[in-house]
C-alpha cells in the first residue's frame, strides 16, 4: 500500500538540500542555542564550509569521521561541515558507555572522534575520552576553531557566495550518516542511511503535516538519536523552518521557560521528557506551540491528560519510527489526530503485514521506501554494509491498521510472551500497570516457567503495588488472568536509556538475577 512521492523531492545530498532550501526561503535565521547567537542559511554554510575544510586536511574523502558533541550549533555546523567536504559523520551516543562507544567505533570504522572540551568538561566525560583515546584519535573542535585564520575565512565568504562551486560533490545514494540503534532490546546495531534516505525522510513528514517557514522547531533531543537528527535539525532546515538545539533532554525547567522566550512552535521529545516538562511547565510555558510531537515510545494515558488539561488542549501527536527507516513512519496529523495510534504511515513508504502464529490482530510490519536504510555495518569489514536493496525492511513490530490507515502498535514481536499457550503483548500488560498507576513508570519482562512456559514480572518504581488491583482491573475490563502478572519488582527507579527509551537489557537482566538469588 502506498501513497505517492515525487522522486524529484529527495534526490538530492544533503549539502546541495541545505543550499537550495537558502534559494527556498531565503538567507533567514534558520539555526540557535542556548547561547543565543543564530546563526542565517549563510551563516550555517559558511560556519559549515571553513570548519569542513579544516577537518579535511586531517581526513580522506569518503572516511567516516565521528562526532561527539550535544545538541547545539556546533554539531549542526560540524554535520554539514563534514558533508561539505565529502566526509561521512558518525554519530556517537555519548550515554551509551565505555564498552558500547569503543565497540560502535570499531564497528563503524572511525579513525577520528570529533568533540569540545566545554562538552567533556561539563557533562564530566573525561574518563570516557581516556579511554576512547585507546582506539581512536580525539579532535578537540575547540583547539581547530583557534587556528582558524583570514585565508579560511576568505574562503568562508566565497564558499557562502557560491557553495555548490566549493562543496565536494558525492551521490546521493552516497551514506549520510552512521547511526546506533537504542540498544533498548539489544546490542546497538550501526545503521548506514544514505543522503537521499536522509533527505526523504524530510520531505515525506512535510508532505504529511504542512510546516510553515515561519515556525520554529525546539529540539531537545540529542542528534546520536535519528528521532533528533532529522527530526530536530534536517527537518526543519530543509523546510525553512528556524531549528532551536537544545542539549540535554533532562533540563525540564530549563526547557519549559526557554519555549515561550525563544517563540517554539513544534517540541520534538519522547513521553518520559514530555511527561515531565508537563509536570514543571506553567500553564503559559506552552503558549506559543502548535503542537508537540511524541515518538520512540509509547504515549501514556497520563501525559496526555496532562497535556489536555493544564495546557488548554496543546495538541500532542504521536509518531512512530525507526533508525532504519530515518526514523520517521507514521505520525498524527494535527487536524486528524487519533490519540491511541500513531497516526497514518507517511507518503513514499509502502508497507505490508505479515501474519505472526498467535496473533490474531495485525502482523508484522514491513517497509520499503526512499526512507530505507541502506543497510546494518559490519565489525568484520567496517566500511561495508548488508544491503536492504530492494528487499523488505521488517521492523520487528507487531502493529494493525485501520481501513482509514492509522496504525496501532501491538508491541514488538521479541516483546510478546507464550503464557499457557497463547501470545501476550508484554506492552499491553504494561498498559495495565499504567492505568492503574497513572504516575508512575512500570515495565514488563517475561522469565521462563516450567508450568506455563514464560511468568509476567512488572517492574515498577510504585512502593505499593500489588497484584490485586492489577488482576481487578483485568476482571472489570474484561481481560484475561493470564495477563495479569504475579510477580512485581519494586525498585527506586526503572532503568531508561539516555534517550528516554525503557532500558529492557538492563531490566531482563535484573529480574533474571534476582531470580537466580
């Protein structure tokens, strides 16, 4: 099933995108930071070109050249920079841990790691750079910015004048960016998304919801993760639209009164930080949004009654995506939002459901479109990747669409468990922990049990929850017992990523030890 896109919208790179969008729209402010001095299309390309240029001298055309660094300008002039001069940006998740970063280096086949040490200094990584010492050279941006002289920006102002005569050309099927998965189920995987993925994914969300130039997007969400990156910063540029970084998700208060001073139309974030700028934001804090929109994870029934009543109604639309897919699949639309779904599959994509032995409700979702990945890197050959092709990309999730196509999602297929011989979706029980215990955070594992297969545990940071009003709200609401969990983990808080994500890894292996004990 499938709903048309013009090819002619996305064959492009990215640094050619980034131009024409100044022929678009104009040289307009189009990018700030916390420090308060925007940077105009000129401005970025410029930025973008010296900087690039510098970076260059030190790397080969085509290398992959990591970058560490928060949301702020500087990631998005160093971004562009790269792509300028023909280099391939890899994004490293610098919550992700010592062992997790060395191995995406490996992997990725990165010589060089790009970072700032105002960066190291305030989120205290000085450790994590001693050891990635050990595997990659670290640039300090700080120290290349200070050798920066008249000649570089000489060439600055011509670039800016005539960038297409200076820019390195490449393909767009050339890669964009390397990317990790969220590692909430797994061992991050690298993901190889091509410009033109990149620069479709773009095109396909403002082909869905119209974006006007005169809007600006606040994007607290680091740019390692594919939601923030395209979301928070290509979208935005690409679509004239002023892009605001913000760099740490978990300044609430910080956040909540930036919005109205900086004049925020759309907040890209997650449930776990919506829930709580919601929380710490006052009534007015949200004046100036359109609307907020929510992905890579599920909506709580709490945060959007939060949102409905102490914010006069701000729309919140939830999304759905992947890092294979650049990440964006579906979303709500602000005149037709579903709240339950996350809304209709963006144009461009076709899709399928495979039928899953023992769910009835939908299937497997599977993909393919501009937006595709090119493909997973391999450790063995770091500069190759396995190729989607034309093949089917199967994202791992159960889901079910409408006849109107809104999309449900049911859970993830490695996210059901076999209890008495029938399938359970361990994020529906979750939702049942939910709307019993509205304000708090609960997950849901599955261990082995030798009597019905698999036993339920729910993890829960709510010091008095117990299973009878659990398995109460299943007999009122007409669900089965087995779906109830007979074993709750109480813990001070449940462990999430640096993204927001439910860390599941870090769950599992908790419950599984505490069973072991």
């Amino acid at each position: 099933m499938r709903q048309a896109l013009d090819p002619s919208l996305y064959d492009s790179t990215l640094i050619d995108a980034l131009i024409d969008a100044r022929s678009r729209f104009g040289d307009k402010e189009i990018l700030e930071d916390q420090d308060r001095h925007p940077l105009t299309y000129t401005g970025l390309i410029r930025a973008a070109f010296v900087l690039g240029r510098k970076i260059a001298s030190m790397t080969d055309k085509g290398e992959r050249v990591a970058i560490l660094l928060p949301s702020s300008m500087g990631v998005v002039v160093t971004f562009f920079g790269l792509h300028a001069h023909g280099r391939v940006p890899v994004m490293l998740n610098f919550t992700a841990g010592e062992a997790n970063l060395k191995a995406a280096i490996k992997a990725s086949g990165v010589k060089k790691v790009l970072t700032a040490k105002r960066f190291i200094d305030q989120a205290k990584l000085d450790d994590l750079i001693v050891e990635l010492k050990t595997v990659a050279e670290v640039v300090w941006l700080d120290d290349v910015r200070k050798t920066i002289g008249l000649a570089d920006k000489l060439y600055g102002l011509a670039a800016g004048a005539a960038p297409k005569r200076f820019r390195v050309k490449t393909d767009p099927d050339a890669p964009g960016v390397v990317l990790f998965t969220s590692g909430s189920f797994g061992t991050p995987k690298g993901v190889v998304l091509s410009q033109k993925n990149l620069v479709a994914n773009a095109r396909q969300v403002a082909a869905h919801i119209d974006l006007s130039p005169d809007w600006v997007m606040f994007n607290p969400l680091p740019t390692f993760h594919c939601f923030g990156l395209t979301g928070g910063v290509i979208l935005p540029l690409l679509q004239g639209l002023k892009a605001f970084q913000y760099p740490s998700p978990l300044h609430a208060k910080q956040i909540t009164d930036l919005l109205p001073q900086v004049n925020a139309s759309i907040l890209f974030a997650t449930d776990t930080f919506l829930n709580q700028y919601g929380r710490v934001a006052e009534p007015n804090d949200f004046s100036t949004l359109k609307f907020v929109v929510a992905g890579a994870e599920k909506v709580r029934e709490e945060t959007r009654t939060l949102f409905n009543t102490k914010f006069g109604g701000v729309e919140l639309l939830e999304g759905y995506g992947a890092t294979e897919a650049s990440p964006v699949i579906a979303v709500n639309h602000p005149d037709r939002n579903t709240p339950g779904t996350v809304g209709q599959v963006l144009p461009g994509i076709d899709w399928k459901l495979v039928p899953v032995e023992g769910i009835d409700a939908g299937g497997r979702l599977m993909l393919r479109g501009p937006n595709v990945m090119s493909g997973y890197v391999t450790s063995a050959e770091p500069l190759k990747w396995d190729p989607i092709g034309d093949d089917w990309l199967d994202t791992g999730d159960i889901v079910d669409v409408t006849d109107d196509g809104y999309v449900t999602i049911r859970g993830r297929a490695k996210r059901f468990a076999k209890i008495g011989g029938e399938m359970v979706s361990l994020t529906a029980v979750e939702g049942i922990a939910g709307a019993v215990w509205p304000d708090q955070r609960h997950a849901v594992v599955s261990i082995p049990d030798s009597r019905k297969g698999e036993k339920l545990v729910l993890v829960t940071d709510h010091a008095d929850a117990e299973v009878a009003p659990l398995a109460e709200w299943a007999r009122t609401n007409g669900a089965p017992e087995l779906i109830v969990p007979k074993k709750i983990v109480k813990v001070a808080e449940v462990p999430v990523l640096g993204t927001g994500k439910t860390d599941y890894v870090s769950i599992q292996k908790m419950v599984e030890a505490e069973k072991a004990a």
